[in-house]
C-alpha cells in the first residue's frame, strides 16, 4: 500500500478519531489546533483555531456534528464541525487529558491532570442539544486515582466509566454514583503506566496500551484479563480492527532518545497481532519517530496512525490484507 | 459478450508487414479496424469493439458491453456524501494549491511479515545465531546478568529485565569479558559487532584472502555477459571455484566487469595467457591477475 501523509500539524500528533461513517478523520497535535480530514484521500477540511495548549484527545458525537476537545490549556471546547467555530468552553483548574461523548451524546466524561494542589479527577459534564443552554456544572466528580488519568470511557449503557493512566490500574466506576466498582487484578494487570485505551466495535472488550511494553484485552462487564500482547518496545497506541480480529500497536522509544537512535533501530512501526492467537501478523513502517496515535476506519479497511514526527499516515489495505494466514 | 459477423474471408495466410508495402492499393481487408471504445454513456453501458482473425483466417468482430457502476457511493451514507461538499473553514481556507499538506507516499509499504507466511519458527533466526554459536563454543556459559539465571536466556533477553534496578547492570560491569567492555560501552543493549565480541574467532580477514586467491579479473565485458557465460568461458582452462560477474544494484546491468577463481594457480595462468585480448561478444576482453584490494 502507499500511505498518504498529511502533514499539517507542526507538533507531534496525540489522539486521532473517525467519525461513525468514516469519511472524517480528526487529528490532535501538540500544536494548539485539531485539524479534520477527509478519510479517503487525506484532504484537510478544517481546522479548529481557538485552544491555547497541545491539545490531548478528542471526540465525535455520532451525527457528526459536534466535536469535544480536550486541551493542555485547561479547557475543554465544544465544536461545530462542519464551521470550526467554538460552541462552548470548559474551564479547569489543570490541563484535561481525555474527554468520551456517551452513547447518544447527552453526556461526555472529561478527565484532568494532577496540577498544583489540585489531584487528578474524572468529570461527568451534561451536553445540552443547544449550545446556549450549556452549562459548565459537573453533574459528577471522581477523584481518587493517583497521577494522570490518560483515558476515560463510557462503559456499556452509559452505566459504567472505565478508567487508566498512570498508576497502571484500570478502574471502572459507577456514571451515576460515582462508586469504584472494579479494580484490574494487580497480577495480571499492567506494571507501568497505561498510556492508551481502546474499546471494541460492539464495547464487550477493550484494549490497553502501556509502558510495560505490553497491551492487554479485557472483558468490559467483569474486567477480567482475556489476552496480552508482548511486544519490544512501550506501547503508546492501540487500535482494534472492527472487522477482523486484529489489533495493532504503535509506540517507540521516548522521544527523548529518538535523536540517539537510528530510525530503524527505534521500532517505529504499527505491529499487527492476532487477536485471538496473540501472534505478531507484521509491521508497518514509515514514522521517523513513536507512534502516538492509532484509529481504525470504522469500515475496517484502513487505519491511521500519528507520530511524533508530526506526520498522520493514512493506509488503506492491499486486497491481501484481507486474508492473510498465520 | 455478444460475438457476431463473419465478415468476408480473407488471404489465410499470415502476413508479414514487409510485404504489405507492395500491394497496398488493392484490398485492405487483412488489416484489422482499430478498438473502438464507445461510452460509458449515461446508464453506465460501455461498449468496446474490437476485431481478431479466428482460426480460420476470417475476421471476426467482437462487441463487448459492460455496465460501469460507481461502488464508492454504494457504501457512503447520505450524509458522508453531504459533507464531502462541505465548505472549507479554519486554516483549509487559505490553503494554497502549493502548500502540499497531503501527499501520497512515494514509497511503497508493505505489511511486513515477521517470518515466511505459513513457517512457525520459534525464535528470529538471524539473531540468534551468532549468539548461540558463541554458547556451544563452550568458552562463555550462558548467564544471564539480571537475574542470574543459568543457561536459560541471555542478559538481552531475560523476562525480568525491567524488573531490576538499573543500576545492577554497572556493578556487574566488572564480570564482563574486558573485550565486550571496551567495545560495548555503557549500555548492556549497545551493539557489539560479531568479529568483536568475546570468543568470536576473527577470521573475516581470512575469508578475503581466500577469495583473492588465483584471481582473474576480467574486464571490458559486454552487458549481456552472466556469471554462467564466464563459468563457460573459463571453465576449459581447469576448475573454477568462482565467478562473479558486478552488476549494478540500481539498473540491474552489468557493470562489464567480473572475476574468476580459480583451484589452481597454473590453470589461472594459461587462462589469462589465453583469453587476454580475446574477441568475446564484440569486445575485446581484458583478463589479468585481480589485485588485492589496497584498504
């Protein structure tokens, strides 16, 4: 396959996030402004201008309409996606990391970073339809974590809210009450922090990326550990593939010994592995630095990957892809 | 696929295009009409004419019709379709033709396979090869440097490596062969090239000497020229151990140039006494004695 590139951040790439139909592909950079593409031939549709920070993560209601991001800059906006223009902002005390729409919009789950005095926490923020009616109340705050929490999900029905980051335990809270329901197994969990969290296409699973150089599947109801994949170097990424049974993880050395370090002998590359049989499928080259960033097309037939490089490269599968043995 | 018309029955024969010169005022009808591509019209029909001699030498038109179908809308919902004409906003707008933001890759990539599709090896070959010679020398015990472990794995790649303290691996310093030392550095993962590690015998230098030995290089060759081509031509003057023809790894050519090894040293000679300003392939070739190579 030839890979399109697209280079329109100037900061090294965070978060990057279909839309439902997969014709949009959105990019968060540590450069101050998302950024959304057309899937199929990686035209840039628009940006995002407004944020005052490298912005974390991001995400699409399903009618692709609005977007949420979260930014270094303390804020979390809302958008209109189609005009790029600031609909709403979310004021915090401390950089927000990652921000979730639920199932059916109405609601998005903000995390926050340990700043000065003030710990990390997870935020419930209620999403009015109209955009004048918004609110900046949290209609929830859970704290209790230490360090950063790199990712917060909503679980099945909107019931639950999935938490990782840096003290390397998955939790899963209740969205109503607040309640720490589940906590990961030590054993089997990870050692180091969890840098990334994916769900599957249907949410009875979902992936963990972490520094130990390793990603884990677990059950989303009982958190039971189902898979480890090992790998070489620490995972900074992980994406699942929603049509066959592949997953794919993108990380790299720190970026602090990136200069030291041949480009070939960094492992910069997104490994494929078997779902089931945790046997590595391939890699795919092409990033000079770690991957930060992985998100699978909601079709399944092609995926993204950012780097540190600045640089989203934008793959869509050979024919051959599609039956490859082990 | 509609086949029809027989149309007249021509001269049987094949034609050769030299003699279509002579006799081309009389009749034209050996010489076949052009393809004709007509659509896709409006309905996605397309149709191609094209005419072929059948076996028997008569000329047969074959119309194909097809029906084109656009597939990419078929899985677009309506609204994907929608914003795909969506104005521009933010930065996109100002985006001049030049500015060049998305490129396609120049460079084919390819999902690159761990090991051969269907082999089920257990470990990476060409890695562990040299390591594990080193281990059935006898000379070096297989001890792993973290956890102490013995004749399971190595430092490199002991499962408990990150669980040790860092600092471990500089108070085991001292243990380490002096020569894997002074060339590995600090790090425990540094590379060591295999001629210099411990235990590893230095013959590489050895391994020049034997292909300098009897050496005939032949030069002025032409670019058609191949190893088996110089295996034929050398080959009278007694046994060959070698022929190497260069090839210029960008185009594929031959660089007109070779070599020639020969068992013994005799046969090398009456070979260059023989073929030096021999005519081969238009070119006059140039044989004599390879010098050993200067660095």
């Amino acid at each position: 396959m030839r890979p399109i590139l697209m280079k329109g951040h100037e900061r090294p790439l965070t978060f990057l996030k279909y839309n439902r139909d997969g014709d949009l592909l959105f990019s968060c950079a540590k450069d101050h402004t998302p950024t959304v593409w057309f899937a199929d031939n990686g035209e840039r549709l628009g940006t995002y201008r407004g944020h005052n920070g490298a912005v974390w993560s991001c995400d699409v209601s399903r009618d692709s309409m609005r977007l949420i991001t979260g930014s270094a800059d303390q804020t979390v906006k809302l958008w209109n996606v189609q005009t790029g223009a600031q609909l709403y902002t979310f004021n915090f005390g401390s950089p927000a990391r990652s921000v979730d729409f639920s199932v059916g919009d109405k609601l998005a789950v903000i995390t926050t970073d340990p700043f000065m005095e003030l710990t990390s926490a997870i935020h419930v923020k209620r999403i009015a339809r109209d955009p004048t009616e918004q609110t900046e109340e949290s209609e929830l705050v859970i704290k209790g974590p230490q360090g950063r929490i790199n990712r917060a999900v909503w679980g099945p029905l909107n019931r639950t809210i999935i938490s990782a980051g840096e003290d390397a335990i998955i939790r899963i809270w209740d969205s109503e009450t607040g309640k720490l329901l589940r906590e990961a197994d030590k054993e089997s969990g990870h050692k180091k922090t969890i840098t990334s969290l994916t769900k599957s296409a249907d949410g009875s699973h979902f992936l963990t990326g972490s520094l130990d150089k390793s990603a884990k599947l677990w059950d989303t109801r009982t958190l039971t550990l189902i898979k480890t994949y090992v790998t070489e170097r620490p995972v900074n990424a992980v994406a699942m593939s929603p049509l066959l049974d592949h997953v794919v993880l993108g990380g790299g050395q720190d970026a602090s010994a990136v200069t030291t370090t041949d480009h070939r002998a960094g492992k910069f590359e997104a490994k494929f592995f078997d779902k089931i049989l945790q046997e590595e499928i391939g890699g795919v080259k092409g990033h000079f630095g770690p991957i930060n960033a992985l998100a699978f097309n909601p079709d399944g037939k092609s995926f993204s990957s950012g780097g540190e490089d600045g640089y989203v490269r934008l793959h869509h599968f050979d024919p051959d892809y599609f039956n490859i043995k082990i | 696929m509609v086949t029809g018309a027989t149309q007249n029955p021509t001269q049987p024969t094949k034609l050769r295009w030299g003699e279509l010169d002579e006799d081309d005022g009389e009749d034209l009808d050996f010489l076949l009409p052009p393809k004709q591509v007509i659509g896709p019209d409006e309905n996605g029909i397309k149709k191609v004419i094209e005419y072929k001699f059948n076996d028997e030498g008569n000329k047969v038109k074959i119309t194909t019709t097809t029906r084109v179908r656009k597939l990419a809308n078929a899985r677009l919902s309506k609204q994907a379709v929608e914003r795909r004409s969506w104005p521009k906003f933010g930065d996109a707008v100002r985006e001049d033709v030049g500015s060049r933001l998305t490129m396609v890759s120049t460079e084919e990539i390819i999902l690159e396979r761990p090991r051969a599709p269907g082999s089920k090896a257990e470990e990476p070959k060409a890695a562990g090869d040299s390591l594990a010679q080193l281990g059935k020398g006898g000379a070096v015990l297989m001890v792993c440097r973290t956890c102490g472990k013995k004749g399971d794995h190595w430092t490199s790649r002991c499962p408990y490596k990150d669980l040790a303290l860092p600092a471990e691996s500089f108070v085991d310093k001292p243990a380490v062969p002096e020569t894997a030392t002074a060339a590995a550095g600090s790090g425990k993962n540094t590379y060591v090239p295999p001629g210099m590690r411990a235990g590893a015998d230095r013959s590489g230098t050895d391994m020049r000497r034997r292909n300098d030995e009897n050496s005939v290089r032949v030069t002025n060759l032409s670019e058609d020229t191949r190893e088996a081509d110089l295996h034929e031509l050398f080959r009278p003057f007694g046994a060959v151990s070698r022929v190497y023809v260069a090839i210029d790894q960008k185009t594929g050519m031959s660089r007109g140039f070779g070599f020639v090894n020969f068992v013994n040293k005799d046969d090398a000679q009456r070979a260059i006494n023989k073929l030096n300003g021999y005519g081969y392939d238009n070119l006059i070739l140039r044989v004599e004695w390879a010098t050993p190579r200067t660095n």
